[in-house]
C-alpha cells in the first residue's frame, strides 16, 4: 500500500529512522529553524538498536541482538543523559568452549582455558608470545594473519576461526584484517568485561524507546513509518536530502551490488533450567547451529521482572532470517567498490551519504558522534 505522503515540501529529507539519522534530525530541528522529515521503512524507530517489551515473559529486549552503550567521549556520553536517565551496567560477553563460560575478549581466563592449566599474567604472555612468533614477520592481509601474528595458533583455533567463519560465512583468510583488528584483542590480566577501555558504560533507562522516540518529538520534525524513499514518489526536500540506507542501492547497484552477509535473530522461550546463565554468549568452535546467543531477561532492565518459568533467548544465526540484519561483507573488493559510490556521491552537494550504509560497522557511540560532528557542519548553513 502506497503510504500517504503529506504535500508539504521540508528543508531537509533525513533517509532512516535509526539512531544515525534520529540523532541528526533532533540536532537539526533543535539548533535552527530548518524543517525535517524522517523517512523509515520499518514500522518503529530506532533501527539496530530498537527495543520492545516481550509479551509472554514481560522482558524488554532488543530483537536485532543485545545493544549496550560503551563510551569514552565525553560529548557522547554527555549527549545521551542529558537526554536519558541510563543505568549504569558493565557489560560482559562469554564465549562457551569445553563445557564452561569463558569472559571475551581474549584475556587470562580464555588462555587459560585455550591452553588448559593455571598461568600467572607473565607466562600467559609468553606462551602467546611464543605460539604467534612464527606468524609475526609475514604480510598481514587477512583475519587470518593478523590474527595469528597476534594470538598464536591455539587461541586462534579456539576462538576466532569457527566464530569469524560462522559469523561472516567465508574463512577469515578471505577478510580484511580490520574485522580481527575492530572486534578483537588480547590482555594477558583476569577479565574487566567486555569494553574494559570504555569510561562509561550502561542502557536506557527502561528501553532505548525512552531515548529514541522523544529524539523526533518536535514540531519541526515529521516522521514517516513504513515508507520506503526508493519507492516512488521519491522524497522532495528544499536544502538537503541525508541518507543513512545502503550506498550501493541509493545509486541503484549502477556499480554493482556491494557484496553482503546477512544474520538473523530467532527468538524463542526456553525452559529456565535449560537457560544460558549469561547475557551474551558466543559458541566458537564452529559446530553449533547459532554462532551467539541473548539472554535479555539478565540485563539490569529486566531484573525482578521475569513472571514465567520460561526465559526469552535469542539465537543469532548466519543467513536470512527474522529480525534479519544485513552487512558489507569486509573484504578487499567490496572496500574497492564501496569507495567508488563514496566518488558517486561526493558529485551531489544536495544529497550527503552517512551512518550505517556507508561504513562497514560503527557501534553506537561512534554513530552518535558522526551524527553530532555532522550537525555541527550542517547547521550554520541550514540557519
Ligand atoms: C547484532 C548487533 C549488535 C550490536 N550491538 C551493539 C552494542 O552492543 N553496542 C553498540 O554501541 N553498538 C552495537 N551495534 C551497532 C549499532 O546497531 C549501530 O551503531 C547503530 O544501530 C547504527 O545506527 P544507524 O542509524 O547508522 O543504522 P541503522 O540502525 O541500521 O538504521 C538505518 C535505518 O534505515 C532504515 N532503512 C533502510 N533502508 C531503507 C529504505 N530504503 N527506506 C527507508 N528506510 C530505510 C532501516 O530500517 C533502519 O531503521 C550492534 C549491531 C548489531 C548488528
């Protein structure tokens, strides 16, 4: 059915309704007089990072797979409770190999556990030291070598090459290194959880609702769910259109698809005995049908407030799916073919490409700051 689209014509167009482009419409709409409208397919806002609440067991969830603030810019954090109350949660990922639960990322305990025996801090470093010194005077051209180059063999079969094969559906010799180098890391100390370099850390009082939906709630601002802009008709605008949707399909794929991996979440109510006793957990060795895992019902939102005996989970798996997410695969070729719609765009001084369909992964506070630093470089000359 072919929404109905009001006649008035606003300044600026802001393409998807996810954090990015909310974010960008409340700096706009609050710092000048210019007019927005927001443009979503889906039927809610918040894209990525969109909550609900379960009906069946009362939790709040994020039905694309856990979501948790972890920051050390000021501004950033600064932004986000001036504008929410969060509650402040350190949050922890496990990964589950050999029958027990082991904290990610890779520190002592995933050594110990890779190795199997006791080590102090400096014989942990020294047996990684020795296992990756083979590796370390090679190319680096892949997930595989950068990976081996820094945590050795051991560690690298026991945790990165099932998980990065599963995840991204193609052996890590095949990806870019930067997939090792932005989700990955090696301490040789006990665990501080799974951002131990962030300053802060928390969610959204309640859900992310009550940070996203007040970001549109101003006069200036009008919102258009289930509105796909590629349909026609194609959004007007006065100033400016910004889109945050894939890059390739904006152009119309005139360069070709950017080649993509998709994931997808199942969510199902599982016996509470049978439940995982941590929010998060990722299955490495490659041979579970679900490379990770969500227990939301742990997260500080939900305690107290479980009313079954049944416990939500998710299953994040490879493939199409529910709640299915799609990403730019990293690879060298699609880093070629992604810079070449960036040339594209750069030919349209109406039209700004931004957010999560130009990069390859951002995570939230990196999206905030985007969207803050590019309102900054908008509004003088949107007043
Ligand atoms: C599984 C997973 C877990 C994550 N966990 C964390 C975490 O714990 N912490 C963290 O900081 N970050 C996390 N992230 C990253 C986080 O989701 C992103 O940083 C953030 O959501 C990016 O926001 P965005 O607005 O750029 O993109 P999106 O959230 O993808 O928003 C884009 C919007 O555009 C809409 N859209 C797409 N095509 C069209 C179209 N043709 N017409 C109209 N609308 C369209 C989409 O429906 C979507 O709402 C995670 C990501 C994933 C996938």
């Amino acid at each position: 059915m072919v929404p109905v689209i009001r006649a008035r014509t606003h300044d600026v167009v802001i393409v998807g309704g996810g954090l990015f482009g909310l974010v960008l419409a409340e700096q706009i709409a609050t710092r000048c007089a210019a007019s927005v409208v927001v443009i979503e397919r889906e039927h809610h806002l918040g894209g990525l990072c969109w909550s609900k609440r379960d009906a069946h067991t009362g939790v709040e969830y994020n039905p694309y797979g856990t979501h948790v603030v972890a920051t050390s810019d000021p501004r950033v954090w600064g932004w986000i409770t001036s504008r929410v109350r969060m509650v402040v949660y350190e949050h922890t990922v496990h990964a589950a190999v050999a029958g027990q639960l082991v904290p990610l990322p890779l520190g002592l305990e995933a050594i110990e556990a890779a190795y199997g025996r006791k080590l102090s801090p400096d014989q942990a470093r020294a047996t990684v030291e020795a296992d990756a010194a083979p590796y370390r005077d090679g190319p680096v051209d892949s997930v595989r070598d950068l990976a081996l180059a820094q945590v050795g063999t051991r560690l690298y079969e026991t945790f990165v090459r099932g998980y990065v094969s599963a995840q991204w559906g193609t052996d890590p010799a095949q990806l870019s290194p930067e997939v090792f180098a932005d989700r990955f890391g090696i301490s040789f100390t006990p665990s501080r959880g799974y951002h131990p370099g962030a300053r802060w850390q928390g969610l959204p009082c309640g859900s992310y609702s009550a940070l996203i939906d007040p970001l549109a709630d101003h006069s200036r601002i009008e919102v258009h769910l289930g509105r796909d802009y590629l349909r026609p008709p194609r959004p007007r605008y006065q100033r400016l259109m910004v889109v945050t949707t894939p890059i390739d399909a904006h152009f119309g794929h005139q360069l070709g698809p950017l080649q993509r991996r998709s994931l997808h979440v199942d969510w199902r109510l599982v016996d509470a005995e049978q439940a995982q006793r941590a929010p998060v957990v990722t299955y490495p060795d490659g041979t579970s049908p679900h490379y990770r895992s969500h227990a939301p019902a742990l997260l500080p939102w939900n305690h107290g407030q479980e009313k079954t005996g049944s416990v939500l989970v998710g299953f994040e798996s490879a493939g199409p799916g529910p709640h299915q997410i799609d990403f730019v695969l990293r690879s060298p070729p699609n880093t070629e073919l992604a810079a070449k719609y960036g040339q594209l765009a750069t030919a349209r001084s109406d039209v700004l490409l931004a957010g999560r369909g130009t990069t390859f992964y951002d995570d939230m506070s990196t999206t905030i700051g985007h969207a803050l630093a590019l309102a900054d470089r908008l509004v003088p000359d949107l007043t």
